[in-house]
C-alpha cells in the first residue's frame, strides 16, 4: 500500500506541470550540455548522452525528487587533463569508476557529513553558483564578433524574455513561464530571421540514439593508475555539488530528501553513463531551481527533462538547433536571480560576524577558482576553527586557596582548543603550597589533547615535590583518562576520581 502510494504521489500527481517543467529543463540543458562537452575537449555527443542517461536513472532511483542531474561544468573541467593525455574512451572507463566510487561512499554512508556544512556554507555555496551562473551567460551576450546589429537584437531578445519571464505568471500559470518566453522569442526570431546566435551554432546536436559501448582500454593495472585520480576527484566533486543542492531542493520545497539513496542513485547513474559513451556529472542547482520554479516537484518531471532531451536532439534537432541563445540566456539569468540569496544581505547586519566571513569565503573561493569544492572544504574549514574558537571560551576557571592547598575550579569543554588555556591558570614553583587540588565537576575531557595536558600539569607539580589530587572527572572523562593517560594507572596516580 506504501509503494502504491509513492509511485502515485511520485509520478501520477500532476503530471502536466511535471511535463511542462521538464519540457523547460531539457530545453535548458542543451546549450548547457553541449558547452560543458567543449569545455572537457569532446563531442557535444558525450555530454547530451549523459545528461540524458544521467537524468533517466536518478529520477527513478535518486533520494531527491524534482532534482535535475546531468552533465556539469564541476566535473568536466576536472578531465580535460586526462581528455588531452589518453583520449574519450579513458574518460567513459573514469566515468564508470567514479560511479563505483560513489557507490563505495554510499556503502561508507558519507552523506553524513553533509551534518558537518553549516547554513553559512550553504548560503555562500548558493550565492557563489548563482554568480558563477551568471558569469556563464556573459559570453553569450558579448562577442568580438557580433555586429552592432547582433548585440541590439541579443540584448532586446534577453530582456523580452525577462519580461515574459516575470510578467506571464500575473496572467497565467497554466505555461511555465520560462517555456513561454523559449517558445515565442523562438518564434519571432525564426519569423523575422534575427540575426544572433543559436543553439545549432553552438555544436551540432546527435542524430542518433546512444547505445551501449564498452570502453576501449586495455585492461591492466596502467590504466586504473591512470584513471583512478580523476575517477576519485570527480566522484568527491559530483556528491558534494549533489548533496548540498539536495539540501537547497529540499528548502524550496519544505520537503526532505533520502541523501544515502542519492549518494547510491548518483553512483549508479554514472557508472551506467560511461557504458553508453557518457561524461560524468551531478546535479544542477540552476536546472534544479527552473524545474521547481516551472511546477516540477517529483519524479517525473526529471524523467520527462531527460526524455524529452533525447527527443529533441535525435527528433527534433533541426527545429532545436534554430532556438535562439538570448532566449535561454534569459532564463538562465531568471535562474541566477532567483537561485542567490537576496536576504544574505541584510542578514550580515545582524549574523554574527564569523558567520558572514564564511559565507564570503564560500563566495570568494568558488568564484575565484570555479572549483565548488575548494569554496566549500574552505567554508567547512573556517566554519570548524571559529566554531573550536567559541567553545575555547566558554571555559570556565576558578582558584581557591587555602593554606597549603591551591585548588583549581575549571569548568566548560577541555580538548584542543582550550587546553593551552588550562596550562596557563597554572601557577608552578609555589613554594608554600604543598597540595594542588584540581577540581573537574564542571569540566569534560574530549580529546587526547586533553588528557595529555592533564599529565602535563601533574607531572610538573609532581616534579615540584607537591601532592596532586584531581577531583570531579565524570565517567565518560575518566574513561578517556584511563585509556589514553601516560600513567600506567591513572586513577591511583592522579588521584581521587569523583563522579
């Protein structure tokens, strides 16, 4: 009854805006497809294969329903190396690895550490891909060689389309607006033959169906050696860019997504890739954010995108290759606008401040390097050392002395982070106390940090001839004493345990 319930909500809820928004994505993906095939140095082919396998499987076994996946530029500049070096067939045999690779994470549960990317790294990571969007449609609106008839005739297309784009929904919801604007530029366009440039200009569409193709390597250890690097980076890349828009989906549509199912899902869709003479490739953030925006919320609007993909390069290629690229810039820009997080600007008035740096670090790095995964091991990173920063302070420390006896108070987190700060309340070379008292009630040992400074500090009181007595140690603190203090007993040698 479960599965009937799925598979109905899934795929049979509202299939015409599902159709419709998927229509809108795969007409999208074409132009993206096609650049990212150039940008790795192969044919358009390779990149339109995948992003039509690549959007066929995840829809049915992906954890994210109403993400798009295909093809991506965060994976393809990864191979251009190996393109250049070996040929296309070392890219299809990275391909399938890097869905083994995947897999393997999937088994490893990796998607756990999607816990650890805090909601500044998201943003900064939304903001930077949204730029980075943007960035992409500039060549398409400024070229050496367009003419100043060219350029008049881009720029109006793009705003007709920003305009249809925005104004449609204040008549009618029952077109995508994105698809409308795609449709009657084209048609204008095509009427008045403007002169700009088209998807056909932009590399020549397939006019055949992809089948299964082994790659042709040789089979020996070179060439794992070879292909294991790249296999590995695009993996690690594929499932960060995959993961983090998973979240980003699941915000827009107050739903939640399976990231393990997608781990697997994303694994196997390039692994089967590579088997028809596909690239690697990942989710979309912005083809994600046209099916949501267009009506697509489940299964079945990926399906459609990937399907009707095929459909219109192998069927309809000729019509397709006369669609003119202000058109798509058009929605690419509405992407753009409506993927950045426009509230991140007031937020910074009252965010903490470490919170804004890693946002803007997120930012900066993605933008300046276009590596998604450099902006955001960055943000992860800074996020880590302000947070290790913030717990250091919240230690606590008292001292109380009476007569021979110097008893130490501390309270809060004791690991890496704030030990120095332990060994500094110390006070050595008393010469009238004899008996030093370290009270830990308040206080947690997490790290082996922590209990080597506690051996630190006893043994330097020891070697001043004073009786240390360590009081207050919790049980999951005296465990972590007991099993990784330099003593060989370390309760009876630092003293009294207290629980």
């Amino acid at each position: 009854m479960a599965l009937h319930s799925s598979f109905k909500r899934d795929w049979l809820s509202n299939p015409k805006s599902e159709f419709l928004a998927g229509l809108v994505v795969a007409l999208a993906l074409i132009p993206e497809a096609i650049g990212f095939s150039i940008i790795a140095g192969v044919d358009p082919r390779v990149g339109l294969y995948a992003s039509f396998s690549i959007a066929v499987i995840i829809a049915m076994i992906g954890g994210r329903p109403g993400m798009i996946s295909a093809a991506t530029a965060a994976v393809a500049v990864l191979v251009i190396p190996l393109v250049k070096e070996h040929g296309v067939e070392y890219l299809f045999a990275a391909t399938v690895l890097m869905g083994i690779f995947q897999c393997i994470a999937a088994l490893l549960r990796l998607d756990l550490l999607m816990r650890f990317v805090s909601r500044s790294v998201i943003t900064g990571f939304v903001n930077a891909l949204a730029i980075l969007i943007f960035m992409a449609q500039i060549p398409q609106m400024w070229n050496d060689d367009f003419t100043t008839q060219t350029y008049i005739a881009t720029y109006a297309m793009i705003a007709a389309g920003l305009a249809i784009i925005y104004g449609l929904p204040y008549i009618t919801k029952a077109v995508p607006a994105p698809l409308a604007a795609i449709i009657l530029i084209a048609a204008v366009a095509i009427y008045f033959k403007i002169d700009v440039v088209t998807v056909g200009e932009v590399g020549k569409l397939p006019d055949s169906m992809p089948w299964f193709h082994a790659p042709q390597i040789p089979i020996e250890w070179e060439t794992l050696r070879i292909i294991a690097p790249y296999s590995l980076a695009m993996a690690a890349v594929g499932l960060l860019e995959s993961l983090l828009t998973a979240s980003i989906v699941d915000d827009m549509t107050e739903t939640r997504s399976d990231k393990k199912r997608e781990t697997y899902g994303q694994g196997l869709a390039n692994f089967f890739t590579g088997f028809i003479g596909g690239m690697g490739g990942c989710a979309m953030i912005g083809q994600s954010v046209i099916n949501i925006k267009s009506g697509g919320r489940r299964r079945l609007s990926t399906f459609v995108a990937g399907v009707m993909l095929l459909v219109l390069i192998v069927a309809l290629g000729p019509w397709v290759a006369q669609i003119p690229m202000p058109a798509l810039v058009a929605v690419m820009i509405f992407v753009s606008i409506s993927t950045f997080r426009w509230k991140s600007f007031t937020e910074i008035m009252h965010h903490p401040w470490p919170s804004n740096i890693v946002m803007i670090a997120t930012v900066v790095m993605v933008v300046a390097t276009h590596d998604l995964s450099i902006g955001v091991l960055t943000g992860v990173l800074l996020s880590g050392i302000f947070f290790a920063w913030k717990v250091r302070q919240l230690m606590t420390f008292e001292q109380v002395t009476e007569g021979n006896t110097h008893r130490y108070i501390f309270g809060g987190q004791i690991f890496f982070g704030s030990v120095d700060l332990m060994y500094e309340c110390m006070e050595f070379n008393e010469d009238s106390i004899d008996k030093v008292i370290i009270d830990v009630h308040d206080a947690h040992f997490w790290d082996i940090s922590a209990t080597g400074m506690l051996d630190k500090i006893t043994q330097r009181f020891q070697g001043e001839g004073k009786t240390v007595e360590i009081i207050g140690l919790n049980e999951a603190s005296a465990d972590i004493v007991d099993k990784f203090g330099e003593h060989e007993e370390p309760f009876q040698s630092l003293g009294t345990v207290g629980h």
